[in-house]
C-alpha cells in the first residue's frame, strides 16, 4: 500500500513528532513577546510565528528543502486559538 502525503501533511507531521519542542517554542514566544508593542494582532501574530520558528530553527535549518513557509502557517492553524487569546489577555 503507498500513501501519498501532501506538503502540509508533511509540514504538520513534523510539527506532531516533534509537538514538545513546538510546545516549548510557544511557551518561550508568550514569555518574550509583549503585545502592547504591536498597533495590531496581525502584527502580533506574524512576530510571534517568527520567534517560534527562530526557536526551532535548530532542527530544522539542515533539512534540505524545508518549507519555511508551509510550516509557519502549520503553526499558524495550530495555536491560532491561543496566540488570539494571549494577544487579547495581555493587551494595554
């Protein structure tokens, strides 16, 4: 039987096997990032998926041909819920 992974199938798998160092980034970025700086969510959001990605950076930097992208807005769909609720929880 062969199966047939897409590349937000992909992107979204090693996201899952890799979930407690996701986790962690996420802690990490809430700690770090205050949303009072930022006029809007959208801006909060794009900063807060960066420090996320700069946090697993280290695992993923020699994959060759990583979906930079792709996996950003893995974890976009992912901690939506939680990134809305940390920016509307602590905003000034």
């Amino acid at each position: 039987m062969k199966f047939i992974i897409t590349e937000s199938q992909s992107n979204r798998m090693w996201l899952l096997r890799r979930y407690d160092l996701v986790e962690e980034a996420f802690r990490e970025s809430a700690k770090y990032i205050d949303p009072c700086k930022f006029n809007s969510f959208d801006e909060y959001e794009r900063r807060f998926l960066y420090y996320m990605m700069d946090d697993l950076h280290q695992y993923f930097y020699l994959i060759e041909g990583f979906d930079y992208e792709g996996t950003m807005n893995e974890l976009q769909d992912i901690f939506y819920s939680e990134i809305t609720e940390s920016y509307f929880d602590r905003r000034c």
